[in-house]
C-alpha cells in the first residue's frame, strides 16, 4: 500500500514504462547514430569522445534542452530529425504511462493506514527514494557516459 492505495502490477507496469521510455530512446538513437554511416559522418571525434558527444546530444535533446558537444554536428537532416524526435519522446511520450497510472491511483478506494502501508512522512522513506533514483539513473547512463571519458584517459596513458 502506498498513500492508503493498493499497489498493483499494472501499476507497477506503468512504472516501469515510465522508467525505461527515455533511456531507451537515448541509447538506441545514440547507438543507431553511431552505427549508420551517413549518421556518424556527424561526429567530428573519432573514438570514445565520439561516443561521449552522440551520448549526451541524444541524451540532453530527451532530457532537457537538446545542448550538444562542440565536436557533434547535429545540424544534419539525421541529427536535426532524431534529435527533435528525441526530444518529442521526452516531452510528450512520458505523459501517457504518468496520467494512465495517475487515473489507476485516481481510481482506486483509501485503505485505512496498516502496518503494510508504506509511510511516506518520514526521512527514511526520503532517503530510499533519493537512493533508488540515484541508482537507476547510474545504472542506466554511468556505463556509456563514463565507457567515453576512462577509455580515453588510460588510452592516453598506455598508448591504445
């Protein structure tokens, strides 16, 4: 039980999809980018920085304001295309699982508060929280965005 409602599987699905939508778009736009000859002729760096560069453009278009490297040449009809889909996805893709499961909780009747429910008024349910986030977004972007910067610093260290 959350907030006196119970938690069901779709629920929880919804959650999920929620979760997933963007850093499935970023990292299968990215790598398709990386793939396509004709895409990756936008990329000015060749190797990990390379990397780096389509990483954060797709994932600053998904996220935020759709800033890039100085290196990524994302005024191409590819990188102008999949940069504003991106961008779509993230502003507006998002919505239907947040007010499908907005409606569900809507929905739903308030259970009397019992030792099941999960108590949202106190620090430690703040601090899991935090954590969760704070570990679903490492383990979703940490491994491409770090891959770029480590590979290139220790292949400048032993010559690779």
């Amino acid at each position: 039980m959350f907030l006196g409602k119970r938690i069901l599987a779709r629920d929880m699905t919804l959650v999920a999809i929620y979760i997933l939508v963007l850093p499935a778009t970023v990292l299968v736009l990215a790598s398709i980018a990386i793939l396509w000859p004709s895409a990756s002729a936008d990329i000015s760096t060749s190797g990990p920085h390379g990397l780096t560069e389509v990483v954060y453009a797709y994932t600053s278009a998904a996220h935020n304001n759709g800033s890039a490297f100085g290196g990524y040449d994302g005024n191409t009809l590819w990188g102008n295309t999949t940069l504003a889909f991106a961008m779509w996805i993230g502003r507006f893709f998002e919505i239907i699982p947040a007010l499908a499961l907005a409606g569900s909780l809507a929905r739903k009747r308030t259970y009397a508060v019992t030792a099941g429910t999960v108590r949202t008024d106190k620090p430690l349910f703040t601090m899991m929280l935090i954590g969760v986030v704070i570990i679903l977004v490492g383990l979703t972007y940490f491994p491409a965005l770090a891959l770029g910067p480590l590979a290139e610093h220790f292949s400048g260290h032993f010559g690779l």
